[in-house]
C-alpha cells in the first residue's frame, strides 16, 4: 500500500494538522509471548510500511499485543491460509483497529507534491551549507515559497535556515542576494562546513561556496604534489588553497572580494597552514602578473621551504626538515571563476619576459618553468572542446587554427543548466606565449618588478602575510 498524505492544493500557509490521515488495518490479538514467532514466521502478512510500527499495545489487555496486518487484507480471510491455521489453533481473536498518521510521518517530498499544482514534482532539494539550507526556486513556486522553506526546515534536523536566491552570482564578488523563507534569522549567515579534511568558516551571505564542487576540489588537489606551488587566483574562502597546503603545497591565493580575502586568512589559521598560504586582496590580473614576478624573485636563485610542524611527543626529537620548494615559477595557476575565468588568461601574455626581462628562456639554467593553468569555464557547445581551446586561443594571442597543438586537457565537472555545461581546461602555458613581445593591454599597470637581489630570508622561507 502506497500512502499519500491528503490533497492540500493551494495551501500557502502551513496547516500541519491538513495532513492527517487515518485508515482502517485488521490486527491480531495475539499474547506477547508470541509476538517475535508471529513477526518472523509470518513477516509477508503483517504491516510493512517505514517509519510505521506493526506491533502497538492493546488496551483491553496487558497480557496482549495488536499484531498489525497490512492494508489489503481487509478481513481476516484474506489472510494466507498458514495464518489464518494459527489463528484458528491459538484462538488468536483478529479486531478492527485504526491507524493515524499526521503531518511528521510524511518526507517534504510527499508534504509539498500534496500542496503544489503538479503532484509529480516538488522542489525539495538544496544546497546545505552548514545549518543554511540555500535553495533556488524556479518562478512558479515563489507563491509558495514560504511554505516550501518551512516544510524543508522542519524536515531537516541539522537546517536552521533555508534561504532563497533572488538573483545571478555577481561577476565581480561572486556573491548574490537572497532572503530568508524560513527559520530564526538570529541563526545568521556565519557557517562552518568540512571538505578535504578541512574545516571552512565564512559569512554565506558575503561570499561564494558550492558544495557541488566537493569533487572537482578533491581531483584537482590531488594534483598537487609536496613541494608543488601553487597560483589560485580567485580562491574564494579557501577550497583549493587550504587542503592544498596541508598537503605540503606552497600557495599564493588572492580573492577581490574583500570579505573571501579576510575568510581565507582566517581558514588558513583555522587549519594550521598560515605559513603556507599567502593571501592577496587583489585584482586577478594584477595579482598574476605581481605573484609572477615576486616568486621568481624569490625562487630564481635556490628552492624555497616550506616549514612541517613538529609532532606531538617527545621533546628531544628533532625537528623535522623543512619541505624543499625547487620550481622557479608556480607548478599550478588555479582559475576557479568559470563565468569570466577563461578571459584572464590574457595576463599570461610575456608574463615571462616581464619576470626574467628577456625574450626566450635564461641560458643560464635559471628559466621558470612552465606553469599548468586550470582554468574553469562554461561553454554551451556541441563541440565544448574545440569551443574552450579556441576561446583560450583568442585569450592567449595563440594562433586559433592551431589550437589542438596545444598542452592541454578537458575535464567534465558537472551541468550546471539544460544546455549548459562547466569544465576545466588544464592547459600548460605555451612557451611562445609566455616569452611574447606584447603583453595585454594594461595588465603591467602597477606591477612592481624585485630587485636584482632579494634579501636571504624572504628568498628561502616562505613567511605568512
């Protein structure tokens, strides 16, 4: 028997008490004794629906127990015939007995598909962001709104606020307005999530998250080996650039928004890597061209360190040996903003001639290496590949008929509307780009080229801003 809980159609204030529903079942009265050989023996016969109790008291008699039948035996002669042969040896007397069942027997599922016009669909799912459930209705249910985000907060435990986004993500912070369909405000907006093994603080009304993204975190982190550095330009709050420096990974990661920037310091406190995430609060361009610049400064003459915590323990043993960063330029540039990130690839035009101040790699051995982009993205095409290298091609000043000559690769991430689809394209930055005569225009306003000779300590201990 499949339940569903009363037609409530066009309910736009929770009635909780409009989903009551009573129906008729036979019961067995049957000695306590017997319940457990009844209940196994005769398992087919008996009440079999989730979250329903198939054994309740009897009021006529302490000594005895209702055994529940299920809903289509409407007599006890519609039984199989082995029950009704011990009900007849053990004098097992069969009653009529009711069930009730009220609005918290029912999922937000079965509630709001009994409320709204089409009772095939209910918009139940969301996002959970700590105790902020973050939805994202579609116009014909924003009638319902109110009722929709109470059902989701009184169907969710943990959820202490449902939210409902009123707008398109902000290309330059990366954040939207919303407004609260459900729970107490005084709950705020200040969340705390877990991902990768780390632990994840910020104000959900001020800056990014997607939990959607655990995976895509996850598989691009793992690329990123002890010792690797790492660029992430638009790190919001930290997904990237904290589980990738407890990975033993130097990071430099910058976000424009001011209130990710401070989220993402605080994250790296949070988790133990401040000394191996340098935050920025910059312009994504100018903050490429500058982090390029200030590492190789650094780096070009010997590896950098990274510092290892020492371990809990014994006080006379040694210190554990600092983590030796060797490249001479970032190993990995994270571009994590798919609306607009794939535009930014312009900054990496003669990034390397401005960092070296020469035409072609160093001869004397001390040339950066050449950084793998990743760089997230949409595209609606039917070809997405050549689509995105091409598009890349044009960002680069690379030659777009040439676009499969280039080091690169496409992961799929996930669909993010019917026709629109996000991917990453990891592209190694071209030689013949990186070494360009011609930067794009404006992208050096401000940048600051080192000295010559940077002083001993920056140059060999990465050091926390």
């Amino acid at each position: 028997m499949a339940l569903k809980p009363p037609a409530c159609r066009g309910m736009k204030e929770l009635d909780r008490s409009a989903f009551s529903l009573t129906f008729p079942v036979v019961a067995l009265r049957v000695p306590t004794k017997s319940i457990g050989e009844i209940k196994a023996e005769m398992a087919g016969e008996v009440l079999r629906i989730p979250k329903m109790r198939n054994v309740v008291d009897d009021k006529a008699s302490r000594d005895h127990k209702l055994v529940l039948l299920r809903p289509e035996i409407a007599r006890l002669e519609d039984a199989g015939e082995r029950l009704r042969e011990r009900a007849r040896e053990n004098g097992w007397e069969s009653v009529a007995h009711e069930v009730t069942v009220g609005y918290e027997f029912w999922s937000a599922d079965e509630v709001l598909k009994a409320v709204l016009p089409d009772e095939t669909q209910a918009p139940t799912s969301y996002e959970q962001i700590g105790h902020i459930a973050h939805m994202n209705l579609r116009d014909e249910y924003l009638e319902y709104k109110r009722l929709i985000g109470q059902v989701v907060l009184d169907k969710s435990p943990a959820v202490k606020l449902v939210v409902n986004k009123l707008d398109t993500i902000d290309s330059t912070f990366r954040n939207f307005k919303m407004e609260v369909l459900a729970g107490d405000p005084a709950a705020g907006f200040i969340a705390t999530v877990r991902e990768n093994d780390c632990a994840f603080r910020f104000d959900f009304s001020k800056v990014y998250w997607n939990s959607r993204l655990h995976t895509e975190h996850q598989r691009l982190i793992e690329r990123f080996a002890v010792g690797s550095s790492v660029c992430d330009v638009m790190a919001g709050v930290g997904p990237f650039a904290v589980p990738a420096a407890r990975r033993g990974a130097l990071v430099w990661a910058n976000d424009l928004n001011p209130a990710s920037f401070e989220a993402l310091r605080d994250n790296a406190q949070r988790n133990r890597v401040q000394d191996r995430v340098r935050a920025f609060n910059m312009d994504g361009r100018a903050f490429i061209r500058q982090a390029f610049v200030d590492y190789y400064a650094l780096a070009k003459d010997g590896a950098l360190t990274l510092p290892v915590a020492a371990r809990s323990g014994s006080a006379k043993a040694a210190p554990p040996a600092p983590i030796p960063v060797a490249s001479r330029s970032f190993d990995h540039v994270v571009m994590n903003l798919p609306a607009i990130a794939i535009e930014f690839l312009d900054a990496f035009r003669g990034i390397f001639r401005l960092v070296t101040g020469c035409d072609a790699p160093p001869a004397d051995g001390a040339a950066p290496n050449l950084p793998m982009i990743h760089t997230h993205c949409f595209t609606k095409s039917d070809e997405p590949e050549k689509d995105i290298l091409q598009r890349a091609c044009r960002a680069l000043a690379y030659p777009e008929d040439k676009y499969a000559e280039l080091d690169a690769g496409l992961h799929y991430v996930r669909k993010v509307a019917p026709n629109k689809d996000m991917y990453c394209l990891s592209l190694r930055l071209p030689e013949s780009v990186a070494y360009a005569p011609e930067a794009a225009a404006g992208v050096d306003a401000g940048v600051k080229r080192q000295p010559e000779e940077a002083p001993e300590e920056s140059r060999k201990t990465q050091k926390s801003e």
